[in-house]
C-alpha cells in the first residue's frame, strides 16, 4: 500500500459517493479528537513504562509473558512475523496441564491484563510465577488483583493505558514493551503519522471499509486465507479485532482465519461451491529465502517442479485461487506483502485497527466494548464461589 512493503488488491470497487464520503469524515474525525487509540498508532505516544527499568530487563534473553486475548495476541503476532534471533518468549494465554522446561536460565516474567481482574490471568499466575524471577505486572492505574499482588511480591508496575482496551492496545506500551524486548523499536511500528497523509493508504483504507459494508449485508463470514505461516498469529489477532468489536446487536462480521496450503484438501471445496456467505482476504509473503526442490527426486513427469522453491509452488496456489475466484464471482481481495520487518507489520496493525473502527461506526455498533462477554465473566464467578 505505501513504501512497496505491500502490494494491495481490494475488492471489486463499489461506487457509493455518499457513503465513502461518511466513512472520510469518521476518519478525520478520529484523527481530530484525543482518540488514545489513535494516539497509540502515532510516534509521539508516550509509553508509560521507565526507561531505566526497560534498560535492566533488556539485557535478559529469556522472557514469559502471561495473559489473555488482546492483553496477549498482539505480542505474539509481533514475535511470530518477525521472529527476534537472539530473544526467547513463552506465551502463556490458556490453560494447560503442563509446566515449561525447567532450566537455570534467569527469566523476566511480564502479566498483562487491563483489568488487573482476568480470571484465567490470575489463575495462570498462580501456576507459572516463581517469586524469584523478576515480575512485572501490566494493568490499569487502579486497585485491582495485579496491583495488590504486584504490593504483596514487591514487582514493579507498568500502567496500562485506561483508554485503550486489549485488542486494540498492541501499539501501546502492551504490545511495544514487548517488541523493546524483542530487539525492535517501537517507533518503527508506529506508522500513522506517514500513513494518514498518504492518499494511497487513505483510499485503499475507505474503498475497503466501503466494499465490506455492502458485501456484508448479504455475506456475513470474512475468511482469511493465509499463505504464510509466519503471519499464523497476526491473524489470530485480527479474528479478535473484528470479532469482538463488531458482533453486537445481532449484527458483525465472522472472521474465519484458514491456513494455506493446508485447507485446499479440507475446506477449499466449500470455499468454492459450498453457501454463498462468505467474502475473503488472500494473503501470501513473498520470502526471500525459501527450501529448493531436491530436483534429483523429482520424476520426469513433474520436471517442471525443477528449480522451484516451496515459495514459487505457494505463489502459484495463491495466483491460481484468484483466478479461480474471479471465474466464480467469488468476492476477495489480496495482500502481497514484501518486506518482514517493523514497518510493513505497523502498517498492517494500522490498517486493520482503522478498518473495524470505521466499520463499527458505519454498521452502527460501539466497535470498543464487549458487553455480551461480560455475562459469561459474571456468571463463571457466580459458579465457582457456589461450588
């Protein structure tokens, strides 16, 4: 979309001037107001968390990090793109019977949740935190669970911004501290400033979220189909993101992420002929280094396989779907992303973040809260404090 870090192929253009013209103004109006979620998308948003505590930790190479959904994800997409060569985390956001190796390596252990309240954060901590480690604990500049504790075990306390709820706080110190750790800048991500200025972005931005509002009043599931293994949990981020910011009022979008070329010989017969209620991304990575063919085991009858790499052979299932889908009628659109580094993966955090906020305004639902989870929360207390 900008810098030639992604090539981007929207959905067939729908023309509604009235509309696209509502989605523009929604735009300027986040950027005009103190949105801190915008904010957070701008070099100039100021991490809550002290310099001199990021320069002790960061000489550590081992880290956990525990908490849940967007408290987790964004951190994890982070380090599965761009996968930091000399820094190790584990990633603790479900439950499990097992505990992790133990070895003598000194650990930094960092829990996450905005609340300061989560159930399953807790109940992980209680498994998975050594007093020993250093500890640092990530929540909401308030009384809560994390912050009492975090008293008790004399562990340091990063505020988390009380304006920017989990699945949108990746470029906020809950998804930036992290990335520090990994080696990377945080100011690198954060792309907004170049990007809102660029009519590139700017229309490809509107002309989606205009494509998907009328796709979506007659086709409610949005499949991802992901070529590129790396991205696994970006797009286990951006189910999060739509899901929970537009399902409300019997309404929304059901993000489905599929993994290629894996579910071509499972789900691709439905994708193709099955219901017609469904509309979809195509993203493939083009890597740079990719594992040759052994062209000596390869038989005459599929010699043109010879000098392949696993990314041509991936490159073709993505162009040959394409095709495919454009002989069906079948609604998509493609990223074709270049480069893997901070840039290219801030301005795919932007993209989408701005994406299902404009979409959340335009279908008519508050795209920043989550009250029907609430109910589950409150009745799972109720359970447990019965029994």
């Amino acid at each position: 979309m900008v810098d030639n870090n992604i090539s981007y192929k929207n959905y067939k253009s729908t023309k509604n001037n009235i509309k696209k013209k509502k989605i523009l103004r929604d735009l300027k109006n986040l950027n005009s107001t103190s949105n801190q979620i915008f904010a957070s998308l701008k070099k100039n948003y100021k991490d809550s968390y002290d310099k001199k505590l990021l320069s002790k930790i960061k000489k550590y190479d081992n880290f956990k990090l525990i908490g849940m959904g967007g408290s987790i994800l964004g951190a994890k997409a982070i380090y599965n793109f761009l996968q930091p060569k000399h820094k190790k985390f584990q990633f603790i956001d479900n439950f499990s019977e097992f505990n992790f190796k133990k070895d003598k390596k000194k650990k930094i252990t960092i829990i996450v949740s905005k609340s300061g309240n989560t159930l399953e954060t807790i109940s992980n901590i209680s498994i998975h935190l050594k007093k020993k480690e250093k500890n640092i604990f990530l929540t909401e500049n308030k009384k809560n669970y994390l912050t009492l504790l975090a008293k008790k075990l004399k562990a340091d306390i990063i505020s988390h911004n009380n304006y920017i709820g989990g699945r949108y706080s990746v470029l906020s110190e809950v998804g930036m501290l992290p990335a520090h750790l990994m080696g990377f800048k945080p100011e690198k991500f954060r792309r907004l400033n170049h990007l809102i200025n660029n009519k590139q972005f700017i229309n490809s931005l509107t002309q989606s979220v205009l494509n998907i509002l009328l796709l979506s009043k007659k086709k409610t599931n949005s499949i991802i189909l992901n070529y590129d293994h790396k991205s696994n949990e970006f797009f286990n981020w951006y189910q999060q993101l739509v899901a929970e910011s537009l399902g409300k009022k019997s309404k929304g979008i059901l993000p489905v992420v599929s993994t290629m070329p894996q579910d071509n010989h499972s789900l691709m017969q439905y994708y193709l002929d099955g219901t017609k209620n469904n509309f979809f991304t195509l993203y493939f990575f083009k890597e740079k280094k990719s594992k040759k063919i052994n062209k000596n085991l390869v038989l005459k009858s599929h010699d043109y396989l010879k000098n392949k790499d696993l990314n041509d052979i991936l490159f073709s299932q993505f162009s040959a779907t394409e095709k495919v889908f454009n002989k069906k009628g079948i609604p998509f659109r493609s990223f074709i992303v270049q480069n893997r580094n901070e840039e290219t993966l801030g301005e795919l955090f932007t993209f989408f973040i701005l994406e299902t906020i404009l979409l959340g305004f335009a279908i008519g639902v508050n795209p920043y809260d989550q009250p029907a989870v609430e109910l589950i929360k409150k009745d799972t207390t109720k359970i447990l404090k019965s029994t």
